[in-house]
C-alpha cells in the first residue's frame, strides 16, 4: 500500500480489516483508518469500488470523511482499500 504505513491493526470482521494508519513521508500528527474489503470476483470489487466512491463524496458532520479509494492485489487477492478520518 504504497504512500501508506500501517501501525497496528484495530480490527477485523466479516467484511474485512481496520488499520490504523499514517500517510508515509507526512509529518501531520494523528492517525488515519484503513478499511481493507477482500473481493472473491471482480462483481464484489466493482460494487465495493462504487460504494466506496459513493461515500468519499458526501459531506456531512455525522459521516466519517473518507480520504482515498485504491485496489490492492496481494497474493492474487484483490482488496478495495479505504482512507479514512
């Protein structure tokens, strides 16, 4: 996940991952959250990609505010990757 290191883990459930996390070569204090989401085809990659995309779009005080939206492969899994406040 490049641009991103992971400092522990916060979670995990059924639908994937936490991580806290700190963006890589930033001196801002404060953690940022990964959600990493393990896709099993590309039909639950594509609609993982539109929701998350959906909600890095709204603004308001009671959403948590998402950052980023990437895909990481490893190991031939691919993951939908979120940033998070």
């Amino acid at each position: 996940m490049e641009g991103y290191s992971i400092v522990k883990q916060l979670g995990k459930g059924g639908m994937g991952t936490a991580y806290a996390v700190r963006k890589a070569k930033s001196h801002q204090a404060g953690f940022l959250v990964l959600k990493m989401v393990t896709c099993d085809n590309i039909q639950e990659g594509n609609a993982a990609m539109k929701e998350a995309k959906i909600l890095s779009g709204l603004n308001h005080v009671h959403i948590v505010r998402y950052k980023d939206v990437f895909i990481h492969s490893e190991k031939g899994l691919m993951q939908i990757c979120t940033i998070m406040e």
